[in-house]
C-alpha cells in the first residue's frame, strides 16, 4: 500500500518492503473541486486542492486501484483506475482534464541530479482546451516547438540564469503568455506546466517546478 507522510518504519515487515519508488499528485483539473484519494480503499491524499502538488509519497512497486473524490465525500469518485508502480521509479501523477471528463495522467521523473552542471528544463502541455503551442526565450530563440495537449517534451539543458519565458500558438508570433523571472539553478531538473483554460476561468497560465534529486 501507499504510505503517508505520518506513516513509520516501526517494524521488520514495513522495512523488508524496499520502498525505493516514490509518488506525487497534482491537481490540474481546473473545473474540479478540492479532492481526497485513496488507494486500494486507504486515504492517501486528503483535501488536494486545484495547482496544489502533493509531496512525494514512498511506494512498494505494485498494482494500485486509484479513487479521487471531492473532499469530505466517498459516494461516486471522479476518478476510478488502476496505476502501476514500478521499482525504483520516481513520477508524478496529474489529476487533468474537466468534469466530467478527467483522468489521471502519469508523469516520469529522473532519479538523479543532472550531470552537466545546467539545469535542465521541459515542458508538459495540460490546458485541455489550449492548441499546440512553441516556447520561446525574450530574444525569439526557441526552445520548444509545436507541443499539443498531453505532450510531455524531452529535458533541454540551458546555462543557469533567470529567464523570461514567451508561449505562442505554434508558428506563430502571437505571444498569449509570458512567464517572467524564472530562475533556474545549476544542476536541477525543472518542468513548465500549461495548464488552466484559454478564454474561460481559471485562465491559461504555466507554472514552472523544481524537480530536485
């Protein structure tokens, strides 16, 4: 089963578990009240609210059934799934999508450290109603191209800096979205969300996370 924070390693058998895969969860849908998770029946997550991520939870590998319900309640689930956990893997699970329409989307994440002394940075696509976007530095130089929804890119290390980041609709100069003053360190891994919705509410926006290892 998952273990929560408040959880102890107080005897042999939770220790001989080799707990080495880790798990978090991000509420990204932005029609979606505060939500409680469970899995396998146990409550894991309580009271996640929409951008809140969760913190990493130790996990044994294994098949889980995965049921999120609005906060305080546990008579139908928003969602109702199986996740797999594999060993020594680290990922973020993202709550995406509108009611009544959402899912839990799997996210990977390195287990270690960058080695190229750069951070390094990605982009993952989850408005559901944006089109594919470019991601574009202040002086035009770009740094992704052409990403739709649920893409997630690879990681592209830059040189350590705050930067000024523009989203275009791809192959376009139309800048619908500027994200200012992000500061990225050496040696860390960061990921850029688009999330949120274009001309409704919560509105389009990307949020940028630290991935430390």
């Amino acid at each position: 089963m998952f273990y929560s924070e408040s959880d102890k390693m107080s005897d042999y058998s939770y220790r001989s578990m080799q707990m080495n895969s880790y798990i978090s969860v991000f509420h990204l849908s932005p029609n979606s009240p505060a939500v409680d998770i469970y899995a396998d029946g146990n409550l894991i997550i309580k009271g996640l609210a929409y951008k809140e991520l969760s913190k990493y939870l130790p996990v044994p590998p294994g098949n889980y059934n995965i049921k999120v319900y609005p906060s305080g309640q546990m008579t139908t689930p928003v969602i109702n799934t199986n996740v797999i956990i594999h060993e020594n893997t680290i990922f973020n699970v993202a709550a995406i999508g509108t009611l009544p329409d959402i899912s839990l989307f799997p996210i990977p994440e390195p287990k270690t450290a960058p080695d190229s002394g750069k951070p390094c940075i990605r982009f993952i696509h989850l408005s559901p109603n944006a089109p594919a976007v470019d991601i574009k530095l202040s002086d035009g130089t770009m740094v992704f191209n052409n990403i739709a929804y649920k893409n997630i890119t690879q990681y592209v290390c830059i040189p350590a800096g705050t930067y000024t980041l523009n989203v275009s609709p791809t192959s376009t100069d139309n800048v619908v979205l500027t994200v200012p003053d992000v500061k990225l360190n050496s040696n860390n891994y960061y990921t850029i969300y688009a999330i949120g919705l274009v001309g409704k509410s919560p509105a389009l926006e990307a949020i940028v996370v630290p991935e430390p290892r």
